[in-house]
C-alpha cells in the first residue's frame, strides 16, 4: 500500500512531484498525496492538473492532456479544463478533491474544517508523511504565542503554528518542512528563532495542548548527528547543519534552504542516513539542449515627463527590429569590449517561442535528461521570452559579453555611462552593483526566487545571441521540473509558482530517506 502524503502550503508542488516520482519494484507510487492545500488560485490550478496525471498509470497520461497543454489559453481555460476533466471524470474528480484551495489561518477556513479535510483524506491511516513549506514572515509572532499561548481562533496565529498544529492534531510519522535561509539568523529578543522552532516541533503538544502527546526527532537531511542527548534528541554542532546547499546534490542551482526531517519517536530511526553529495550539473547541461529564442521588445525610453520621469514609446516587435536593435548596440559596444561584430552574426532567425515547440531534444550533454524527458511531449512547453526595455537589451548584451570575455558578470561600475539606468544612484556600491546578473554557463545557476516574475534582470541568459532573460521553461530546468510539468496562469504567475517550489529532484532524494523510515 502507499504511504499517505498531505501536503501543505503547497505551492506548484514541487516536494509532492519528488515524493510522487518515487515507484517499487512493481512501479507503483511509495507515497500517495491525499489532500495538497495552498491559497494561490493559479498554483492550485497547477496542483490539480498534476493531481490529475498522477490518476493514470506510470506512463499512461492520455493524448488529451497533452492536447490541453499545448494549446493552453489562460483566457479560456476554465472551459477548456472542463473539457478536458469531462472525459476522464473519476480521475478529475480525486484530483479535484485532493487540490484544496485553501488559505490556512484565514476565518474562512476554521481550524475544524482543516482538521477534518485532513481526517478524511487520512482514512483511519496512523503512519503517513506530512511535506510543506509554512513562510515564517512573522517570526516576531514564535516569541509572543510561546510566552501568551495560543488561541485556536486568533487570526494573528501565524502560518509555521499552522503547520506546528497539524503535527500536533494529526500526529504524522514523519514530517519536512522546508523554510529560508534566513530562518538561522533571526532572533527576537536575542533569542535564537530557529533554537524556538525545533523546540516547538521536537514538541508541539506543549503549544497545542489539545492534541496528542507524540514527540519528535528533528534530524539533518546532509549532517550525521553526533549522538542523542538525554531526552533522546538527535545533537548537532551547528544551526547550519541543518542548511541544504543544494548545488552540492547535483541540482543546477546554488539554492541554500533549511530543511527539517521530523520522525516521531516511537518510528525505528536506524534506517536514516543523509543525503550524499553529487557532482555539480551545470546552467548549460541542462537548459543548453532547449531551443535558441530572441527576446520581445516593447518599448523605448523617450525623453522624460512632466514628472521627471521615463516616459516611453511603443516598439513593434519583430526580429527586424530586434535585430536593428541588436546590431546597434554591438557596433556601440565594438569600442567598449574585445569583440567584433561579425562575431555575433545572426544566422538564423528566432523567434520568441510559444506556449508549445515541437521539438526532438538532445540527451547528450544533459544528464538529468531522463528525468525531465516525456517522450509523449516531443517538444518544449512554458518557453516563451518575455518583452524587455529597449535600453535593457543593450545591458543584457554588455552583461553576457563582459561574462564571456572577462569570466564574471559586471558590476554597475563597468557599464559605460550610455548604458546607465536613469537612477541617481545607479553607480550606488549598495544598492544597484549586480543589478543585471548573466548566469554563468558552466556551474549552477543562483537560486531562482519569485523575484523572477517581476523582471528578468537576475537571470540574463548567458548566450548573447539571444540577448534576453531565462524563460519559464529555462526556471523550471533549474528548479528540475520534469518538462511535462505544466505551470498554470499567465506567465508572470508560471514565474512566480516556479520561484517559490522546492526542487522536485532535490525532494526526490529526500523521498527516498522518508521510504527507508516507513
């Protein structure tokens, strides 16, 4: 039988795809997510409609949902998911009950109501794993609820005591949570935040008296503990042992997160050992092999208005224009950088991508190709640029040039007066001096965050022929999505859901420790 997964805060579900890759011997699924609950409607729509391929078999996702994907209209989609839905409605239906858009400590949705969605999605089920990432924002709010308690109703009840709450009523065998880095640091009242946090969670009765009275081992998911202290708790030298560098695990991407392994204590914990660290898979291994796309353009600087601000003027855009646009900047930047025009040549033209490219990928350089590749795609889905900024191009280009030439992107001091945004602190060491990152080629990229969906300024591609940011697709490689993995929404809200998931490789690896405990 498969284990039971509930899944909270879950975002686009990112640790629900890692623990769902996860198959036996017989190619079943290990784990089963039951109920995944998150408050954005468009990463819930995400959550559904993955929901809904995991109803088939391994290998089985009908024709239609590739269909679907191809030819997603974010105007039209409530009809076309409808559709869609209609002709396989058992599998909807599960999956429409396990994606539950709900927003945790909101009055809309009473404690009683969660713990009864939970209840039944657990079916009598005693030994199952809870995933999710809470946002601790409110980190003020641990110091203040530990020393006044805790009111059920009190809508200042923080997201983490939601999920503390859960461990308490519910009782998991195990639990990972996920959180920031910055959870390490922070203090309130010179107390150390994340000391308070395992505290709670080692035992989460003490704050929810209501509940049960199981307690927990917090461990490492890439420390060995050192031994286990009188309450038999796990001991660890440093906060910072509990921090995953997740470069070092052979994701693509210098993301550094906290990761917490909870294991009740009455659970057998011999079976655990960390994570072992991978090779170092590169920015180009594997979004190298996705098709070569120009970006858009949609505007220019036009003097300034009656405020003293940019006004603009629209662009049309086409490659012609890209392409005057371009070629301009490189005749400019001839004087400035070690180049040659010709070098950059553009011999074919690109376009901007689409929605869906049909297109035969190269598994060579890739060697996460297998775990992205679906056959039953042939091509490429969410790769598509967005507009820039006229002036922005010419940084982009400077930027993924001087990297080429130089070895490192520059900083704001590099860039010729002419290419200056119109800031007055534009040349500010503080505040603007990596304001337009180009990705190296050859090592992880930076981590991808929800910035992402703002601008793409962080995430200048490294090939200066296609002078342009990183597309969702590109974001979702970096974050290891499997290409068959369709992001729901507009593409400010695909960026956005790809910023905020946990790695689906990254959880696949931890899925397999959480296998070994059950």
């Amino acid at each position: 039988m498969s284990i039971p997964v509930i899944d909270l805060f879950a975002g686009p579900g990112g640790l629900g795809e890692g623990f769902s890759s996860i198959l036996d011997e017989n190619g079943d699924r290990v784990f089963e997510i039951k109920l995944s609950i998150e408050k954005d409607e468009n990463a819930h729509k995400t959550l559904e409609l993955r929901s809904f391929t995991r109803q088939f078999p391994i290998g089985g996702i009908p024709k239609e949902y590739y269909e679907y994907v191809k030819n997603y209209k974010y105007r039209t989609d409530k009809a076309d998911r409808a559709k869609l839905f209609s002709l396989y409605p058992d599998q909807a239906i599960i999956a429409q009950k396990e994606a539950w858009l709900c927003e945790l400590g909101h009055d809309n949705f009473p404690s009683e109501l969660v713990d009864e969605r939970i209840t039944e999605a657990l079916d009598g089920e005693n030994n199952w794993l809870l995933i999710g990432g809470p946002p601790c924002q409110a980190y003020s709010l641990v110091g203040r609820a530990r020393r006044g308690g805790m009111k059920e109703d009190d809508p200042r009840v923080y997201l983490y005591q939601q999920y503390l709450r859960t461990i308490a009523m519910h009782q998991p065998a195990v639990f990972v949570m996920e959180n920031v880095k910055g959870l390490l640091s922070a203090e309130l009242d010179g107390e150390s935040i994340f000391s308070m946090i395992l505290n709670d969670l080692k035992r989460p009765h003490r704050l929810f008296p209501q509940g049960q009275d199981a307690e927990y081992r917090i461990f490492s998911l890439v420390t060995p503990y050192k031994e286990l202290d009188d309450n038999d708790d796990p001991v660890y030298d440093n906060d910072r042992d509990f921090l995953i560098q997740s470069e070092k695990y052979g994701i693509p991407q210098k993301r550094h997160r906290v990761i917490l392994l909870g294991v009740r204590k009455d659970v057998d914990h011999e079976n655990f050992s960390p994570l072992v660290q991978e090779d170092a898979v590169s920015l180009r291994e594997v979004i190298g092999d996705l098709p070569k796309l120009r970006s858009g353009i949609g505007r220019k600087i036009n003097g300034l208005n009656s405020k003293g601000r940019n006004a603009y003027l629209k662009i049309e855009d086409n490659w012609e224009n890209w392409l005057k646009i371009t070629q301009s900047y490189l005749e400019k930047l001839e004087s400035e950088l070690d180049i040659k025009k010709e070098d950059l040549n553009q011999k074919d033209k690109m376009t901007q991508g689409s929605n869906y490219i049909e297109v035969k990928l190269d598994a060579k350089n890739n060697p996460l190709h297998s775990w992205y590749n679906d056959p039953e795609l042939n091509g490429v889905l969410n790769h598509e640029t967005r507009k820039h900024l006229k002036e922005d191009l010419g940084r982009y280009l400077f930027s993924s040039l001087f990297l080429r030439q130089k070895g490192e992107f520059p900083r704001m001091k590099d860039y010729p007066d002419w290419l200056l945004p119109n800031h007055k602190s534009a040349r500010d060491e503080g505040k603007f001096t990596d304001r337009f990152r180009t990705q190296k080629s050859d090592i992880p990229a930076t981590t991808i965050t929800s910035h992402i969906s703002k601008d793409g300024h962080y995430f200048i591609h490294y090939d200066p022929q296609q002078c342009r940011s990183l597309t969702v697709r590109e974001a979702a490689r970096v974050q290891t999505f499997p290409d068959n993995y369709f992001f729901c929404g507009s593409r400010t809200h695909q960026f956005h859901q790809v910023g905020n998931a946990v790695p689906p490789l990254l959880a696949s690896d931890i899925g397999k420790i959480v296998m070994n405990l059950f």
